[in-house]
C-alpha cells in the first residue's frame, strides 16, 4: 500500500516569506506527527496529531510554526515570516494509533532552504 | 527532558560485526526504537525493545538494553555494505502522547 507522502520535495524561499508543507499519512492511521531534522543531527519533535485535534504542540519553536489536520487525515505544516533558521528537513509521520506500542511511518521528508 | 546520546560515527569491514551504542537519561519510556536512515530515503523502523525485557533478537540483529545504566546498543552481524546508513535510537521519554525521542545517529560505514 502507499506508505506518507510528502509535497514539495523540496522548497526554497525567501526569508520573510510564507510556506506550507504537506503530509498524506497512511490511511487509517489515526496519528500524524511532525518533526524537523537539521543537518547532522536526529529528528527533533514538532506537534502531534490524534484525529484533528493538536494532541501535543510543545515541539513548535514560536508561534511562526502552525499545523492544522482538519479532516483527520492530510496535514499542512505552516511557518510564517520565514528565517534562514528554519532550514531544514522536514519529516511527517503516521502510525496507527498514538499509544503503546506505536510504529512511526515516516515521509521522505521536504527539505526547505530559507535563503 | 529526555536526552538521548550516540557516538556519530563508526566504520567497519564487511563481514565483522557492528556494534551502535546509545545511552538515554529519562528511564520512562515503555518501548526503545532503532531507525535506520539511508541517502534519499525516509527513517525506516528496524527494530525495537520493550522497557522490561534485557535483550531481543531478530535476525541479525540483536538489540540488549541495561536498564541500570540507561544503555542501549544494536549488534549487527555479519555486517554488509548494504547496512551503511545512519542509525537512530529513539525513545518516547515520559510523554505519554507517542512522540519520539531521537538520538543524533550513529553513522555506520561498512567497508568492502
């Protein structure tokens, strides 16, 4: 089956601008995570999905960073007012549920560059 | 919070075994993972061990985790150049919503 896809690949933009990234988790997974990976180091948590609802945010860096997942299942991570900071890969994962034994199902990621 | 630590780097010859250790501070996570990351290709789940057990063995891999010493470390046998990539170890920490907790890699180059 299709595994978490992610649009775009990558993404360059200007500092200051506004991006959107895109997650299509597994279907049916009801947990959507997100997560960013700068060079040379793991990833590190952004905000997790239960359903809609924002379960745990506590990994977003400043109120730039927004995510939404209206319908339960696609996912848009927003950044405004981009910095050269903000360079990195961004990683979204699915798993089936949020609890207990819980394997992660990443993307490729989208690698954006703020120049 | 959680802090998850690994050597970066180690390089082996093809055919030897492959030793990636991992030490963690936050004894509460319930599962410990190890993901493998190759160029161009998303984390990949190898393996993982559950908080109350000292080892499992799947293959040719073989994870032991020391509870006392907050340690974690994944065994590679017979390692071949298809297993060079960056491996992960990661943990859930004591969040109780599934978020993991990753180590920075270990970067395994497995030499011909």
């Amino acid at each position: 089956g299709a595994g978490v896809s992610q649009t775009p690949s990558n993404k360059v933009t200007e500092k200051g601008k506004y991006v959107e990234l895109r997650c299509d988790p597994i279907s049916g997974h009801t947990a959507l995570y997100w997560y960013r990976q700068s060079l040379g180091q793991g990833p590190e948590f952004l905000i997790y999905f239960q359903g809609t609802g924002a379960a745990d945010d506590s990994g977003l860096p400043n109120d730039r960073f927004f995510a939404v997942r209206p319908e339960g299942s696609v996912s848009t991570l927003k950044i405004q007012r981009t910095e050269r900071g903000d360079s990195a890969m961004y990683l979204c994962a699915s798993s089936l549920t949020g609890q207990g034994f819980n394997e992660q199902f990443f993307g490729p990621g989208t690698r954006l560059t703020v120049l | 919070g959680e802090d998850v630590e690994q050597s970066l780097f180690l390089s082996v010859r093809e055919g030897d075994s492959s030793v990636i250790n991992c030490t963690y501070t936050d004894s509460s996570s319930t599962y410990l993972y190890w993901y493998k990351q190759e160029p161009g290709a998303g984390l990949q789940l190898l393996t993982y061990i559950f908080s109350n057990m000292d080892m499992k063995q799947d293959q040719r891999l073989t994870v032991l985790l020391n509870k006392k010493d907050k340690h974690l470390s994944l065994r590679i046998a017979d390692t071949q150049t298809g297993d060079s990539a960056i491996y992960f170890c990661a943990g859930h920490g004591s969040s109780n919503t599934g978020k993991l907790i990753f180590g920075q890699g270990t970067t395994l180059q497995v030499k011909p």
